[in-house]
C-alpha cells in the first residue's frame, strides 16, 4: 500500500512540475546534423531500392555462396557428378517456386544472376555428359554476376554503417541505426544514458518538419534525462493497445503537450486561427490535405486518449496549449 502511495505522490508531483521544454538552439544543431545524415541516407536507400530491397531488408542479406545448392553445384561440376547436379537443378527450383519470398528477403540484391540460373536450371540442354560444358559457362557466369551484385551490396551497406557512427552535438550523442526492434520509431532517447538513437528506415524522415517534431520531442526526453527522471512505467489495463498505454504514461506528457504545441504552429501557417487550430485538434474531423501527417495525427489522437481515458490530463493539455497560443 505504501509503495501505491508513493507512486501516487510520484505522478501528482510530475503532473503538477513545471513544464519541460526543448532546448530550441540544440534542436536546431542536432536538425541539422541529422538531416545531412538522413539525405545520404535516402540516396542509399535509393540504390538499395533499386536492387528491389529495403534498409530492412538488407539487414537479412545473406553471402551469394549461401545461395540454394551452392556448395552442390560446385562439387558436382568439380567431380563431374551429373546426377549430384541435376539434383541440385530440381532443389533450386523447389526454392524458386516454393521459398520466393525467403530468397527475396536473403538474396534480394543479387536478382539478375538469380534470374539468369532461373533460366539455366529450366534449360534440358545443360544437363548429363553432354551439357556438361554448357552448365559450366552459366554457372561460372552466375557466380560472376552474383559476385558483382554482393560486393555492390557490401558497398552500399557500409556506407551506412559509416552513417551510423555516433555523432556529439552541443553535449547530446546522436547515433544512428537501420531499425528499432519491435517497433518503427522515428526516433527515442534512452533515459538512463542521454543518447538519441534515429531510425533511418523510417520513411517519415522524409519530411524535414516532422523529423524537426520529432527531434524537439526527443529532446523533451533529454531534459527528462538531464534532471534524473527515469519514467518508472505507470500501471494500466491490460486490455489497452500499446498506442494508449504509450500515450498515457506521465513521462510521455510534457514531450506529447509539445508535439501538440506544433501541431497548432503548423495548422496557424495554413491560415487557421490559434482557436480555430486547438478546436480542430480536439475533435474528431478529418485532417486539412496541407496540414503535416504526422502533426496532426500525432496531437488529435493524443488528445483523443487523453480524454477517454485521463480527463485531468486532458484538461491539463488544454489548459497549456491554450496558454502558448491564446
């Protein structure tokens, strides 16, 4: 009972603490910093796409020499075991037709030599004695060409390994990372040690005034860090999805109160009046096409838990983003 009592205390005094906010100049350092990272990243992602595969992905890639009845072709050629390799031919083509979507995901970057063994395992010339010579030059050629894919691969992944170097910027460490686990984050700073980690995979990055959003949010967390408040998880109903759950704990408040702080900002850019912006926010209509996604969706559903669920919380949002616009 006690232990209840203090957590109680706990979340009446963060409530009720004086509001955190972004500290605006290092915002406006780390934006900058991140986006030049975000662009190469995009044009990498570019070329990657372009081999038909993600940042996600590629983290699955594995060697051309692991590819399907690798080693068996290559014994059997050597030892000129026909029967060893058309048996590889019909295992190949079992992989093809039955585990496309595992080979895509394993071996995506490396297409036009699959394609072209595709076509040679179809063909009845290139098998026994007599296609022996045949099925030496299309495997020596597949092997060329997935050779050439792979080191095209190794190229593009380390120069996003070369991104994801830690990066120190008026006192915060920003690292950057291919993917969360469990979760597609923009972005998330680990209370206990400061670092902001930035999801490159993350197709919001796209946009230069949400990663801006996020980085301020983020940043939120920082100050959080920097004054020792670790976030002990609140207690709720297990019946709620992560979003709820998420957007009710305590430590999620100041950082939310400011994404919704510019949700109104960008709404007052398209011609709305700071009223006419919270009111829109607070209900249940459609989003503006000009207005930002993320924004907007970020802030109107937030309020929307809140009201269902923590009415002082609610009232308390309210209160605030009505003191910094009206």
């Amino acid at each position: 009972m006690r232990y209840k009592i203090e957590q109680l205390e706990r979340r009446v005094r963060l409530l009720e603490a004086s509001r955190l906010r972004p500290n605006l100049s290092l915002a406006d350092q780390a934006l900058k910093e991140i986006m030049v990272r975000i662009e190469r990243a995009k044009e990498l992602s570019t070329r990657l796409f372009s081999k038909g595969l993600t940042l996600k992905d590629a983290s699955m890639a594995l060697p051309y020499t692991q590819f399907p009845a690798f080693k068996t072709f290559e014994d059997a050629l050597k030892n000129k075991d026909h029967a060893k390799a058309r048996r590889g031919g019909r295992y190949v083509r079992e992989w093809l037709d039955e585990e496309w979507s595992t080979l895509k995901h394993e071996f995506g970057y490396m297409m036009p030599a699959i394609t072209q063994w595709s076509h040679t395992i179809d063909r009845e010339d290139v098998w026994g004695e007599s296609g022996v010579r045949k099925l030496k030059m299309a495997w020596n050629k597949f092997k060329k060409i997935a050779k050439k894919n792979w080191e095209e691969y190794l190229d593009l992944i380390e120069g996003f390994e070369d991104l994801e170097n830690e990066h120190l910027t008026g006192g915060l460490k920003i690292q950057f990372v291919k993917g969360f686990r469990g979760t597609d984050s923009i972005a998330r700073v680990d209370l206990v040690t400061g670092v902001m980690s930035i999801n490159l995979s993350n197709k919001s990055i796209r946009n230069k005034k949400t990663v801006k959003a996020v980085v301020e949010h983020e940043l939120v967390h920082y100050e959080q860090h920097l004054k020792g408040i670790t976030g002990t998880p609140n207690q709720f109903n297990t019946e709620y999805d992560f979003f709820v759950e998420h957007s009710l704990r305590d430590i999620e408040f100041d950082p939310r109160l400011n994404d919704l702080s510019n949700a109104v900002s960008d709404l007052i850019e398209l011609g709305y009046s700071p009223r006419e912006a919270i009111d829109l926010l607070n209900s249940n209509d459609r989003k503006p096409s000009e207005a930002n996604d993320f924004l907007f969706d970020s802030a109107q559903q937030w309020l929307s838990v809140l009201k269902k669920h923590d009415r002082r919380k609610y009232t308390k949002a309210l209160k605030e983003v009505k003191r910094d616009y009206l």
